[in-house]
C-alpha cells in the first residue's frame, strides 16, 4: 500500500509539472512564468487555501482539540528553530544559523496547499482549523530567530529592533493574506461562498499545477549555486526535515484523531519557510548567506516532501 501511495503520488500532474520545471533548466530552455505571473498565483493560492478554511472553521465546533491544534502549532514554531540554532551554529555561525532555523521553523504554505491536494486526492478529512495553525506557525519562528541573533551575536551595530522585526512578521502580505481569508471565510455564510466556489475550488489544482512548475524553474537555477556550500547543508536540508516529519507523525496523535490533521502536522513541521521568513531575515540578518537558507527550503526540502514526506509520513500515520 505505502509503495503505491508513493507511485500515485509520484505520478500527480501537479507535481509533474515541478520536476518539469527543473527539466526545464537543466535544458537550458527559455520556458519561465512572469514574475507578476507566479505573484498572483501564489496570492490565489493563499486566498483559496485560507477561504476554503474558514469555511470550515465555521462549521466546526469549537473545541478543546481545536484549541490543543493551535497551541501544538505554535510550540512546534518555537521549539524547531531552538534546537536547529545551536545545532547549526557550530557550523555556518550565528548568521546562518539564525535565518536557517527561523526558516526551518516556520512553514511553507506551498507545501500546506500541495498536502492538501494530496489529502483531497486521497479522500481523507481534514479540520479547517489547520490552516490556522499554519498561519499561527509564520511568525513565532521569526521572533525566535531574532532573538537568538540578539543574543548570541557580539556584533552591537548589527543589533536589530525586535519590535520592528517583529511588526514586520506579522505584517508579511502570506500572513495577512491567509489570515483575513480564512477570517472572510468563516464570516461568509453557505449562499456567500457558492457565489465565489468555482473560483475556490474548480480551478485550485490547475493553477497548482502551474505554480509547481515555476518552482521547479525556480529551484532549479539556485540548486547549482547551493551545491557549491558543502556536504552539511544538504545533509540538513534533508535529514533534519524527515526527522521533524516523523516524530511529529507520532506525536500528534495524543493532539488529534483525526488522521489528516496529524499528516498536517506532520508536513508542517517538516516543512521550510522561503517566503515569510527570507524577507524578515534581510532585515536581522543581513550577514546571514541567502543563497544557502534560500535554496535549502525551496531546492531541497521543498521537493523532498512534496515527494518523498507525504507518503511517508502518512505511513507512519497508518503504522501508529
């Protein structure tokens, strides 16, 4: 069963299109989407992701697992990016480790849509509830990483405001964006919603599709780049990831029940921000090498789970 879960996820169109992507650029072809192209789409997938939440959260009965949901979310954010830190910095410094374990802290909310897909293609519920706990795990991985920074960084002149970081987090467009979808989701009644369904739902995997395809272009120009950095991060942007996905595959079923929440958990946590927290660390840590935490979440870690990670982890979810 598990082999066949990885060969039908192997064989998804949209994912497809990502390592078409990558083709792509090995081939030097002149294929790409416009910048303005990739942004809206990336803001439509935000939007119907956190609308189609609400939706949810607004016929579901607020309860202590939900609330349990949340609070595991967030503990997730602040304890990732605590032991990654001092991992890391025996290695690539104070710098680098800052901005890669805020990265691996926080979440990608691609990789959120792309389970979700999978979890649809697959039948399996899921609560509505959890794309508030994505939006919840954005910012208190940032506010970690700054804070190490303060801390651990010697360097006075390079001290960052940690409430001007801070502000900045939360303003980010993705956290804002998710946030107030899935608030206008969960205030728009039945009839409201079916207004705006085809556009929520009809024509989601297609514009999936397409977005997966610029970032298979994407990830291909910077894996080159990144290859030059050494053995340890590699080994960390691969290894570190699966580790997180499946204790967290175990753990959270004393969180929920429910099967789809514990493999959201669990790509959540395995999952690396190259959006949200790229932008905060220009700011706190401009010492810090983009083209090492930047390739390590969207050219490794990004492929490795949308491939490997989901079937895995809800292995592990079957197993347990």
């Amino acid at each position: 069963m598990e082999l066949q879960l990885l060969l039908d996820n192997l064989t998804n169109p949209a994912l497809l299109f990502f390592f078409l992507g990558l083709l792509a650029v090995q081939l030097k072809s002149d294929l790409e989407i416009p910048g303005t192209s990739s942004k809206f789409i990336s803001l439509y997938l935000l939007f119907s992701i956190g609308f189609k939440g609400g939706q949810e959260l607004a016929h579901s009965q607020l309860d202590s697992e939900i609330m349990w949901s949340l609070l595991f979310g967030i503990l997730l954010a602040l304890v990732i990016p605590l032991y990654t830190f001092f991992f890391l910095k025996r290695k690539l410094g104070v710098w680098n480790a800052g901005a890669i374990a805020a990265s691996y802290g926080s979440v990608s909310a691609v990789t959120f849509v792309t389970s979700v897909s999978f979890l649809e293609m697959l039948e399996i519920d899921f609560g509505g509830h959890m794309v508030a706990v994505m939006a919840l795990m954005e910012a208190p991985s940032i506010i970690v990483g700054v804070l190490l920074l303060n801390l651990f960084n010697k360097e006075v002149e390079h001290k960052v405001s940690f409430g001007h970081v801070l502000k900045h987090a939360l303003t980010n467009g993705s956290v804002i964006l998710i946030i107030g979808s899935l608030i206008i989701g969960f205030l728009a009644n039945d009839a409201q919603a079916q207004g705006i369904e085809p556009f929520t739902t009809d024509i989601f995997k297609g514009f999936l599709a397409v977005f997966l395809l610029d970032m298979g272009i994407t990830s291909g120009k910077k894996l080159a780049s990144f290859l030059q950095n050494g053995w340890f991060a590699l080994a960390f942007a691969i290894i570190v990831p699966l580790i997180n996905g499946c204790v967290v595959a175990v753990i959270s079923q004393w969180v929920t029940s429910s099967e789809g929440n514990q493999f959201l958990f669990a790509i959540l946590a395995a999952s690396a921000s190259y959006i949200a927290v790229p932008a905060a660390m220009k700011l706190a840590a401009p010492k810090a090498n983009p083209s090492l935490y930047l390739p390590m979440a969207l050219a490794i870690t990004f492929p490795l789970n949308i491939t490997l990670g989901m079937p895995l982890y809800l292995s592990i979810i079957h197993a347990f």
